[in-house]
C-alpha cells in the first residue's frame, strides 16, 4: 500500500509538471536546454511602437546616387562613425524627399555559408533603418532585405574586394515591376 502511495504521487507530480510545461510552451515561455533559451516574445506595447515596412513585392528598385553605401567591418553590423555621417546625410535627404519609399540592402563578403551572410546582411540592413528611424525618417518608409552573399560587387579573394562587398545600400523602390521586365537594380 504504502509503494502504491508513493507511486501515485511520483505520477501526480509528473503529470503536473508535463502540463506546466505543455502551458508554458503554449505561452512561449519554455526554454529547451539543447536549443538554449525561448526567444522572447514581443509585447503589445513593442509591437505597437514598430510600424510595419512598407510592402515591396512586386516592386522595382533604382539607385539614387544621393544615397550613399554604408561599409562594415567584417563580421560586424556596427555603425562606424564614417557610415554614421554618410547615414545623417542620407537621412536628410531622405526628409527632403518625404514621398519616396526606400529598401536597405544587406550584403556580405562572400566567406562564411549563406544562411549566416543572409542573418548577417539582415542585422546590417536593420541597422540602417533603426538610425534612419532615430534621425527622424519615418520607419515605414524603409523596408529591409538581406542578399547575403548573393550580389557580390567583387569576386576576387583579397581584403580590398572584401571590403567592397560588406555593405548596406539604400535603394528607392519605384512601381510595381510589369511581369517579365528586369528591375532597375
């Protein structure tokens, strides 16, 4: 009798500990060891305070030679103080212009496997719309894409060329591309 007790209780507690954890996971707030801690889950305030990139399927992009390419080191996205000014200088014009929806480029050298040079490209291009943002451009007029390492301005295996291709473009988007016309860009 008494192991029949013990027993029903180890299954009470596992059963309760499987539904917490059922909840939890329901909720977004389970952690798995082997994949490190859950993401945090956004709250309605931090939704609401980003506003949504404008919609870009469909749409062409051209370069505008007043918006200035930002370089970033390797394996960063971290404004420097160069990109920082050519950024202010961007954002001003852009300000100036307050009827044209712009895309941010993210792109890469090409060392390292394309899953991390897209994740990288991105967080590079997300960087350029949070300072355009914090200078005032309305963040729904910039929306963001990550090319990774797939539009490589230099192909040759030397620091130079590297360099080159670490960038973040800011590109106007123009109508919707007609069905079989190559964008501009």
């Amino acid at each position: 009798m008494k192991k029949f007790r013990t027993l029903s209780l180890l299954a009470a507690a596992a059963l309760f500990s499987a539904c917490a954890a059922n909840k939890a996971l329901r909720n977004g707030s389970a952690s798995n060891p082997a994949s490190g801690p859950a993401a945090p889950q956004p709250t309605d305030a931090a939704r609401a305070i980003t506003a949504p990139e404008p919609d870009v399927r469909d749409m062409a992009t051209r370069v505008v030679p007043q918006l200035k390419v930002v370089r970033f080191a390797y394996d960063s996205a971290r404004l420097d103080s160069a990109s920082e000014a050519t950024l202010k200088a961007n954002a001003a014009w852009l300000q100036a212009h307050a009827d044209m929806k712009v895309e941010v480029t993210g792109n890469c050298d090409q060392r390292g496997t394309v899953a991390y040079n897209l994740a990288l490209g991105q967080r590079r291009a997300s960087a350029v719309r949070d300072f355009y943002k914090m200078l005032g451009v309305d963040e729904s007029r910039v929306a963001t894409i990550s090319y990774g390492k797939e539009r490589l301005l230099c192909t040759r295996s030397t620091e130079s060329c590297w360099r080159r291709n670490r960038r973040a473009e800011t590109l106007q988007l123009i109508a919707p591309n007609v069905a079989g016309q190559p964008a501009l860009h």
